[in-house]
C-alpha cells in the first residue's frame, strides 16, 4: 500500500488477536513446552481465498515456529492454531494474513470446471499459476527444493496440455501431492502483519506441580504428660516427612508462616479468643520479640536448621514454597518501629483485622497509604531475604487485601534481582481482583474450584480457566486447605475425597493437598466451613504409618495420580481440556491431547487422556459418553475393523474397546472415576 493511502486496516484485515492481555500492557503467560492456543479474527473483501499463520519469536528475536492456522466455528471467519515455546525468556507472536491465490484457483476451477464454464480459461489460470509458484521457488540447491520445483512445472504442463482429457488435466493441479506442497509452502501474497505481542515464558513450576502443605511444627510434635501441652515439631523432625511427600509424588512442600507467634491476644483452640501456656497460636500472627517476618520460629530451629530442610527437600525433588504473610501480630517489632505502616484509629489504637462477623485481634493489616515506599522497600528486602535461604516459591496469604500497584511493583523487582521467583495469589475473592493480580505478575492462583461441585458448575469452571483467562490467570486446583473444609467432604465420605483429587490433578496442572486429606480428615468446627481443632492454633499429630498399613489412607491413591501425571504429558497442559458428553447429569467427561517426540523417539507421539468422574459419592452412576471424535484426532491406524479404539484404564489396569459412544457405570464405593489413556499406534 502507497504511503499516501495508508489506513488502519491492512490489505486483509486482521483483528481480535489472542492471547493478548490487555491490549498488549501485560506479557501473555506460558511455561516451556505448553501449547499456547493463539487466535484470530482474519477476513477479506470478495470470495478470494485466504490464508492465516501463527509466528513465534525467540527471546532472541529469531523466528523458530510456524504454524498455518486453522478456521474456527463457521461464519466465524475465526483461525486457530499452537505455538510451543521451549525455553524461559521473554518471547513474542504474531499472526499474519495472506492471500492464497492458489486456493482461490482451485474452489473456482473446480466448481466453474464441473459445470462446463470458462474450461479452458480456468485450467490456463492453473497452468500460469502453478508456473509462477515454480519461479518464485527457484532452483534452491536443496533437494527438496528441486522436486518441489519438478512438481510445480511438471502439474503446469499437464494442466496446459490440450491433448489431455479434461479431468486428467484437472487432477494434476488438484494431486495429493500439490496439495501436500501447497499446505507446507503456501504461495503467499499481499501479507498482511497483525502486531507483535509478548509471551512470557516462566520456568515449569511456575505453571505445573503437585503441592503439599504440611505445618513443621506438627511433624514431630510431642505430648508432654508434665505440662498438659505438646513439644513442638522442628525443622529436623520435619524433614523426616519429606520422604513420605516425595514418595506420594508432589513437587512442591508449602510451609505456613515459619516466624516467631505473638503473644497478645493470642488465639486458643477453635479459635478460641483465649490461649493456654502451651497454645501456639496462628502462624499468622507474625512477630514477637524475637523478631518479625526476617526471623525463624525458635521452636522449629536456627537458620542452620532451616538450610538443612531445603537441602534435604531438594535432595528429593521437592521445591520449598513459604507463606508470605503482610500483616503483623501486636508484638511485631514494627509496631513500635513503624507505626505508619498500620491503620491507626480515632482512639489511637492500631486496627486489627475484620472480615464482618469474624474478628482477628491477633493480627493488624498493613496499610501502604502512609509510606508506601518505606514499607514496599522492607517487604522487598525480606523476600530476597527467603530467596536467598533457598526459597524460591511463595504462596502470598490474602494479597487481594493489598493494593495491586503494590504486587506490580514487587514481582517485577523481585525477577529483575532473583530471576524464577514464582507467587501462588491466595485470593478468594472477586473475579476482577484475582484476574488482577494474575496480570500484575502473580504466576498461579487459588481458585472457585473449591466450591464447584455439580457438573454444571464444573463444566463451566473448567471450560473458563482453561479457555478464557490462561493468558493471565493459572488455577491451582487445591482440594482442601486448614480453612476450607467443603460440604462435599465433610458429608461425602471417602469417595468424595477420591472425586476431589481426580478432578483437581487430571484437569489442572497445578493442584494441591493440605496434610490430613490423605486421611480423609472431615469433621469440620460447628458453624465453620473448616476442620474442628484446626491445626491454626494447634499442634496436630497425625500417625500417617500406620493409616496406611490399615488400609485407611489415601496415600496410594494420590500417589497413583501424581504418577499419572508425570507419565502422560497431555496432562501438563491446561489450554487442552476439551469436554465431552454423557447422558447422566452426575457424570463429568473430559479429555487432554498432545503431542510430543518421547526421548529417544524418531517420531512425535500423540498422548490422549480421557477422564469420566462420578461426582455423586454417595451412589453409582450409569449413563451413555458421547466422545468428539474430532477432538481426540484419531487415525485409521489406530481403530480396528469396527472402527473402535483400545482404552486402558491407568487406575484399575483394565482396557476396553471404546467409541463415538460407551456406557459407563461408575460406583463410587469401589472407584469413582475411569482414567483412561487412549492407545494408539506406535508413531504419528
């Protein structure tokens, strides 16, 4: 287009590119090897053919992926494609828009041609074409090159010779392998660029992972007969733990506040406003006279102590994640220090936290109003602190009650000095407000999934997180956590448990467990939505041994799953969860495909996870699953002579021949779910 007659729109208008967070202020985000769903809206004037392509761009500048998009939903004039990016940085996308002469060409020559109109005009058009692609290909010394060039000249004198029948001409500039050719190297004209947008590719455990949260001052936590108390559990005896975490399979041990308690106003059991002599309290309150957030418990050990934790938690595969609490008990030494740092009332007294009716005198929120620069500053210098004590992820407590400049301004610093910090935003809040602090920088999140139980509601959940906000929003699925006990667990048994964790590993790749879930721990606090003698503000003594040798632990189970996981690379992604149908209204289908080139293989593979869940964990299900075919890509090699393919069941090890449509009957007393890896042949 001349300069004089520049205009908004190019040639071939391209618009509505995703992913891209508002319009392009925040980096899209992606972990390395995620298939990153980017999309398009591309149309032009006319009936002329069209072509659309994703490009992907290395930190580097260097273009390394292209991709031909393909239409979405008829009338759309949508196009869909997967970009994969492989290493951590900063990358970019853009999706291009050409005309496809070689496609117009070809719907025209065959409708006109069939009805006997402009026969000879079109199969000249045909010939002067594929002549053109021919030259414009060259004589590139590849040998490729060469036939590719053979092909293209050899289709033109056939479509040019008279001698020939019609349809022989006509089936030489529509072959198998012109089409083929066409499909890899388009003729491309009149590119029309849509922008370059940012993707930010954080390391893996910032998008995939398995948690377990354990408090170190129960693991090891002794009674003591004399005191009527208990002896708590320190940084050594915690250790022993670990190996039981690594063995269940997760990847991540998450830590509640390791920081000295105060003491005023300091909670008893069941969150009693009273405390005994040998009460903890809540790991919430942070700071006593022994120090604030920068200080260590004295009860759980000394620095040394802690160091020898995390290498020992590295030694077996597991990553440290530690609470990062901004808020501060009474006797926090910032009270005296700062006091500008809190909310002081008309009485002079500092606030302490409200969530209406519930009252929290033990903890007074910050206030980043009066010297936001002073108290950003401190908080920046304590989380470089734990990094550099080898802590390299943080689930941040409540950071929706902070303001999100605030979140902006600390993440971005935090990766500028310790690049590969990952925060877990526990939010439950809002919508506006998690997506928020998803673009601020915020790596994963809690989520509603929590609350979602129906079908219905998980239908709808799932669909949303894995298709409409991945771009800044990653869930991690926890099941439960010492303040949130559902309903669903506390009425639905141990199949209820089961339910739970199959939906949060199989659908997420983040996913989550509180310590107690493995043991089915259920009997929640009357009026609460939380575990009676919740482990807050108490020490809680588990024996995990010996639960498991009687058979009464769900260890196995969720190691099972983890192994899964591990196993099958479909289920680390997030933006591949296609739903599926089932005519019984409690049963839950979905799947995950992808594709990859194993170690070692010669050939990509595709791996196809299907999961069917009963989510009534009080009685069996039956009903008849309605798969999309289309979705799960199969080919004729993997289906037998009746068109059906083989499913093994990776929980029970059972297989079946399966379908468009498979009746299933799921009892959750004996196994609430089917996991089912799709076999197919051995190369793709």
């Amino acid at each position: 287009m001349s300069k004089g007659l520049e205009a908004r729109f190019g040639r071939i208008p391209v618009t509505n590119v995703q992913p891209v967070v508002e319009c392009g202020r925040f980096p899209a985000k992606a972990i390395p090897g995620e298939d990153v769903v980017v999309s398009a809206t591309a149309f032009r004037e006319g009936h002329d053919a069209l072509g659309v392509t994703a490009v992907l761009y290395a930190p580097d500048g260097r273009e390394v992926q292209r991709e031909r998009m393909v239409p979405g939903a008829p009338g759309t004039d949508s196009w869909l494609a997967r970009l994969r990016p492989l290493e951590v940085g900063d990358w970019e996308f853009e999706v291009e828009a050409w005309d496809d002469p070689y496609g117009t060409w070809h719907h025209a020559a065959t409708v006109k041609i069939a009805a006997g109109v402009d026969v000879e005009l079109m199969l000249a058009e045909g010939a002067k074409l594929l002549r053109e692609a021919a030259e414009e290909l060259g004589t590139a010394a590849g040998a490729s090159d060469e036939f590719d060039v053979a092909t293209l000249r050899s289709a033109a004198d056939t479509l040019a010779d008279p001698a020939l029948e019609t349809s022989e001409r006509l089936a030489a500039g529509e072959s198998a392998e012109l089409l083929e050719l066409f499909a890899r190297r388009p003729l491309r004209r009149m590119i029309t660029r849509g922008g370059r947008f940012a993707l930010r590719v954080e390391r893996e455990r910032a998008g995939r992972g398995s948690w377990y949260e354990f408090f170190p001052r129960s693991e090891g936590a002794v009674y003591d007969p004399e005191t009527g108390g208990h002896r708590s559990g320190t940084f050594a005896t915690a250790a022993q733990r670990l190996e039981a975490v690594a063995r269940m399979g997760f990847d991540v041990i998450y830590l509640p506040p390791i920081h000295p308690i105060g003491r005023s106003h300091r909670k008893g059991p069941n969150n009693t406003l009273v405390a005994g002599p040998h009460d903890p309290g809540s790991p919430w309150a942070i700071g006593a006279p022994e120090g604030g957030h920068d200080a260590i418990h004295p009860d759980l050990g000394t620095e040394a102590d802690f160091a020898a934790f995390v290498a020992r938690a590295g030694e077996l595969g597991l990553e440290v994640a530690l609470d990062l609490a901004l808020q501060a008990s009474p006797d926090h030494p910032w009270v005296t220090e700062h006091p500008e740092w809190f909310t002081t009332r008309a009485d002079g007294s500092i606030a302490y936290a409200e969530n209406p009716p519930k009252k929290y005198q033990d903890i007074f929120p910050l206030n980043f109003d009066n010297d936001p620069e002073g108290l950003s500053r401190e908080i920046l210098r304590i989380v470089l602190l734990w990094v550099d004590r080898g802590v390299r992820i943080f689930r941040v407590d409540n950071p929706h009650t902070k303001p999100v400049w605030f979140w902006d301004w600390l993440i971005a610093r935090v990766e500028e000095e310790r690049p590969g910090v990952v925060f877990l935003a526990e939010a439950f809040t809002r919508p506006a407000m998690m997506h928020a602090l998803g673009r601020a920088g915020f790596q994963q999140s809690y989520t509603y999934f929590t609350w979602r139980n129906t079908k219905k509601e998980l239908e709808e959940y799932f669909t949303e997180v894995s298709h409409e906000s991945p771009a800044y929003f990653r869930p991690n699925f926890f099941v439960n956590t010492p303040d949130i006990l559902t309903e669903y667990l506390q009425f639905g048994g141990p199949a209820a448990f089961k339910i739970r964790a199959v939906l949060a590993s199989m659908a997420s790749p983040l996913w989550g467990v509180y310590a107690g879930y493995e043991l089915f721990e259920h009997v929640a606090r009357p009026g609460a939505e939380e575990n009676i003698d919740n482990e807050k503000f108490q020490y809680k003594t588990r024996d995990f041994e010996a639960a498991e040798a009687e058979g009464r632990s769900l260890a196995p189970y969720l190691t099972r799953l983890n192994h899964i996981r591990r196993a099958h690379p479909a289920l680390g992604d997030l933006q591949n969860l296609v739903l599926h149908a089932c005519t019984d209204d409690s049963t839950l289908v979905f799947s995950k495909t992808k594709e990859t080139v194993p170690p070692g293989a010669e050939h990509p593979v595709k791996d196809t996870v299907i999961v069917v869940v009963n989510l009534d964990p009080h009685g069996a299900r039956e009903g008849t699953v309605t798969l999309d075919l289309e979705e799960l890509d199969l080919r004729p090699e993997d289906l037998d002579e009746e068109g059906r393919f083989t499913v093994d069941d990776l929980l029970s090890g059972e297989s079946w021949k399966w379908g468009e449509h498979n009746y299933v009957r799921l009892d959750p007393h004996h196994e609430p779910a089917h996991i089912l890896h799709l076999r197919r042949s051995a190369s793709w």
